[in-house]
C-alpha cells in the first residue's frame, strides 16, 4: 500500500457482483481466485465498446484494463484488509471485446499489468498472463480482467 501513496494510486470502491452470483472472489487454500472485473469507473459508469478499425483505440483499452485492474485490487483490498497480505499475484486473464481485424489485445491488457506492477513492484507483481479477444463481452464493456493471487498465511 506504500507503492500507491509513493505514486498517488486511489483504489475505487470495490465492485459489487453484476449477476448472479454473491462474491468476487473465492478463496481455497493459499490462493485467491478474483472474478471478471469490468472497468467500472468511481462515477458508476462502464467503459464500453469494442476495439477496432471502426471502434475504440489502444490508448483507450489501456485505460479500461487499467480500470479492470484496480478494481481487482480494490476487491483484495475489500476482501484481506491489508494488501500486504498479498504473496503473489500468479495469473491475469484478460479478454478484449473487438473486432476480428484487431491484433493488439495484449498492448491493451498492458494497463493491467502495468497497474499491478505499480501497485505490487518486484517480485509480487509479476505474473503469467493470456489476453483474448471476442467479439462481445457483457454490458457491451470493453475489457474483462480475472486473476489468481497467492496470500499469505494469517
């Protein structure tokens, strides 16, 4: 949580499910599985679209999946109080709602990792990660992002 005051990082209000089911994430053992997380802004509203020649560009998926990611870590927040408890962040899964001509979906799943990585720094932040692309997502949002982090014993 030092990392976010040293570089002026406010964590959103963690999300709350959007269908039917009653958690964001689930725990079994050690490890952590977070939800889909959509990149809900403060104001509650969703960044939509999709990427593409006709649709929305790079630097704006960026800042979606940016969103995705803190809204991930508020949810760990949310959920272990203290992000110290944070291990390892293991895997990130993202997936972009685009066009079939779009090639760059792991460009905007960099603002995810990027995220994570100021957040969580060396060797916490690092993680495997996959970025798909689809040609429709849910709310017509415009990237989902779930995760598997390792916590620490209590």
């Amino acid at each position: 949580e030092k990392n976010m005051e040293a570089k002026d990082i406010v964590l959103p209000p963690a999300p709350k499910p959007a269908a039917n089911y009653n958690i964001t994430c689930q725990a079994n053992g050690n490890m952590l599985y977070i939800s889909g997380h959509l990149p809900l802004l403060d104001d509650g509203t969703l960044m939509t679209g999709a990427a593409g020649k006709d649709g929305v560009d790079i630097e704006h998926g960026y800042k979606a999946a940016r969103q995705c990611g803190l809204n991930i870590v508020a949810t760990l927040k949310n959920h272990l109080g203290d992000l110290d408890r944070v291990e390892q962040v293991v895997k990130v899964f993202g997936i972009v709602n685009s066009s079939t001509d779009f090639k760059f979906h792991h460009k905007i799943m960099d603002g995810c990792s990027d995220v994570i990585m100021e957040i969580f720094d060396k060797p916490v932040g690092y993680h495997a990660r996959s970025a798909i692309g689809t040609n429709t997502l849910p709310l017509d949002t415009l990237v989902e992002v779930e995760a598997i982090v390792q916590i620490k014993p209590e």
